[in-house]
C-alpha cells in the first residue's frame, strides 16, 4: 500500500466522483453475496452484479484461528502479483473473449503488488433469462480479532498513508456497529480467498486452488476490443470482467445479506471495517480516534460511505430495501449527478468502458493489498482507450498494460 495522489483522492468530506458524466442507457449490477450477476431489465439493458441471488446467501467457510508463530509473514513487494485465468473450453475457444478477460486481469495487475497468486475459473455458461454474467468468490471466515489483526499488520508494514488501517475497531468496539432490528454480529470477519492471501494467511489453497468462479452468458453479444472504436449498441466485456474480478479481490460488504432479508448472525467482511452512516454524529469519523470507536453502519438505505477520514466513498446502500442497488458497490453515479466514481460502480452503460479509479484501489488498500498508485510501466504496450464512452477514471488518456506473459492453464 503505496500513497495515494492527493490529486486523485479528493480530501475530508468531499465524496469522490472522479470521472465524466456518463451516458443515459445503462446497465444495472446487482450484487448479492455468492454470485456476481449481470442482468438485463426489460427492453433496457441492465446489468446486474449479484452476489448470491439465493436467500442463503454468500456459503463462508468457518476457518479455525491459525497458530501465531511470532512476527507478521506478511512481505511487500513492487512485482509479483500474478491472476491466473483457468478457462474451461467454452472460454478458451473464445480467443477474443480470452483476450479481453487477460487484459481486465492486467487492469488490475498493474496496481497490486502482493506477491501472491490468484487463479480465476472462468467460462461461458446458460445462465438463464437476462443473466450476462456471475461470479462465485471463495470466501471464508475467521475469528474476528484474528482477521482484524491480519489487517492491522499488513498496514502496520505500510507507514502513515495506512495509519487508519491499523487502528480498525476490536470485536469488543465493532459491538457497537448499527444493525437493523433482528440482526446481531456472529464474532467472525470475513474475506475472500485473494484478499485473505494479500493479509499475509498461509496454504489458503490446501483448500483448493481457485479463489474463485466468473461465468459469462451465452445468450448476449459483447463487444470483445475496445482498444477501437466501441460498438455503442454492446456491453464492453473487459470492462464486465475487471468489475467482477473487484468483487473477487474483496469488494463485499455484508449489507447485501442483511438486504435479502435474512434476520439473524451477520459476518462482516473486511471491506465493512471502513463503512460508516455520512452525517451521523455516533458513526460518521472526522478525526482517528472516532474512526476507531465510532458505529459501522451495516443498514440498509440511508446514506453510507465508506471513510478513511481523510476521504470518503459514497456507497450504495441495497438493492431491496435502499437506493435500488446492491451494496457491495460504490453510489451509482446517476443517483449522484452522473459521475462514477470507479469500476465498481453499480451501473455500465451500453459502449462505454470504464476503468480502475484511485477509488477503486483506495479500497482493496485499506482492505489490505499493496498497491501502487501509479501503475507499473509497460514499455512498449501502450493501449489507446478509442473514442466516446470512455470513463477515464485515472486521468490517464491511454491505458498503459504490463508486457506480461499471462499464465492461462491449459485443459
């Protein structure tokens, strides 16, 4: 975790919007919490973004808390992070496809640099009447002080920019985080398998080499190259699989669970150590102290935002019982003026990429990965982005890609 461009990240209590307006025919994601879905509402194209559409919501492994050994096994390094594609043959035989998701893959490659791997099972798949595409992270669950120290270690090796990281509440002060009535925190945080490696957790993949599952649709078209002009009438694969790779990588929070009205004990994910209600004088921080002991905000509606007191996100807050979209997700920038805020953002609109934000990294940093905000030089693979409908998230006119070789497995 490098520090962020204060030119990128605007400062205390200006929620960041940092793209163009977008256009008005878009796509809906709807996350839920064990698949990502991209749906199609109607004559409108609306793409979804669901983890786990089912009322059981995101299935979490319950790990036992790891023996300590002495000091952090966390390491850092500037190179080393590694996305694995394992395509089954419905993907492979798909060159341009393939071709896109390796390049949604290097998006994010270029910004983080844990020295881990994590290894995306993908395909094409009938995935039922207005589904584009679904995503199944690995996730599980450990003891809350455990997981919570992860955290606070992995910030502790980064210095002052993740201060804040290292000061995320204990079980005992996250007790107080607001709940809606019939809910109650199980004792346990969560992660998904990536981000649990980039905390530093050892031989995750003893419990199987996939972090993870994203299918995409056989029943739509995409539009496979925007490196030319986009056609405005199709979705841009790549960027679809740089959003659901960012769900893959930990962009959950647990309020879609508690949004599908599911009462009862609620795990947490890391990503919800750093949500808090904007305006709310017990939970909305302006100073460190507050930000540790101040009430997360695990409701639906409102106005929630995800805060590092020097900046906040403003989020969605649910797609049933909040703004309309699932939670795991920056604000939809048309409920906000028409600015996107990243990649996560909820809503895509038909011939328009959107890239990786200062947002969109700030995020998985304070969740615990290493990142550089300035990404990793590609000399000589320049990639020009084409004309209209480009969000250019960075500031960045072309999109500069690392000059890689990508590790996809063989069947």
């Amino acid at each position: 975790m490098l520090t962020k461009q204060s030119d990128r990240v605007r400062r205390r209590k200006a929620i960041v919007n940092m793209s163009s307006r977008r256009d008005s025919t878009k796509t809906l994601l709807i996350l839920s919490i064990t698949a990502i879905t991209y749906i199609i509402w109607g004559n409108t194209p609306i793409h979804a973004c669901g983890l786990c559409a089912n009322p059981e919501h995101l299935i979490v492994g319950r790990v036992p808390t790891p023996t300590q050994t002495g000091g952090s096994n966390i390491t850092s390094s500037l190179s080393g992070f590694d996305i694995v594609l394992n395509p089954n043959v419905t993907l492979s035989n798909n060159t341009a496809a393939l071709a896109a998701f390796e390049r949604a893959a290097a998006n994010w490659e270029q910004y983080i640099s844990d020295p881990i791997t994590v290894t995306i099972d993908a395909g094409f798949s009938n995935l039922g009447a207005g589904i584009l595409a679904s995503t199944n992270p690995v996730a599980f669950a450990y003891n809350y002080d455990f997981l919570r120290g992860r955290v606070v270690t992995d910030a502790s090796d980064e210095g002052a920019n993740d201060t804040v990281a290292t000061l995320v509440p204990t079980s005992a002060q996250f007790n107080n985080a607001i709940l809606p009535a019939g809910f109650n925190l199980d004792g346990a945080l969560a992660g998904t398998k990536a981000n649990l490696k980039a905390l530093g957790i050892p031989n995750l993949d003893q419990e199987g080499v996939s972090d993870g599952t994203i299918n995409f649709s056989t029943r739509f078209s995409f539009d496979y190259d925007n490196t030319d002009t986009l056609n405005t009438n199709l979705i841009d694969f790549e960027t679809v699989a740089t959003h659901e790779i960012g769900h893959l990588l930990g962009f959950i929070s647990s309020v879609d669970s508690i949004d599908q009205g599911v009462s009862g004990a609620i795990t947490p994910f890391t990503l919800d150590l750093f949500r808090f209600a904007n305006g709310v004088a017990i939970s909305d921080p302006s100073t460190l102290p507050q930000f540790t002991g101040n009430a997360r905000s695990l409701l639906t509606g409102g106005d929630s935002i995800t805060d590092d007191v020097d900046s906040e996100f403003s989020m969605s807050t649910g797609r049933n019982k909040g703004d309309g979209r699932q939670a795991s997700h920056w604000k939809d920038g048309d409920l906000t003026g028409g600015n996107v805020i990243g990649v996560m953002d909820p809503t895509l609109g038909a011939g328009q990429v959107v890239e990786i934000s200062a947002a969109d990294l700030r995020a998985l940093d304070l969740i615990g990965y290493d990142i550089n905000y300035q990404p990793v030089p590609a000399p000589p693979a320049v990639v020009s982005l084409g004309i209209g409908g480009v969000v250019g998230l960075l500031g960045f006119g072309a999109r500069k890609l690392r000059a890689r070789s990508r590790r996809v497995k063989n069947k």
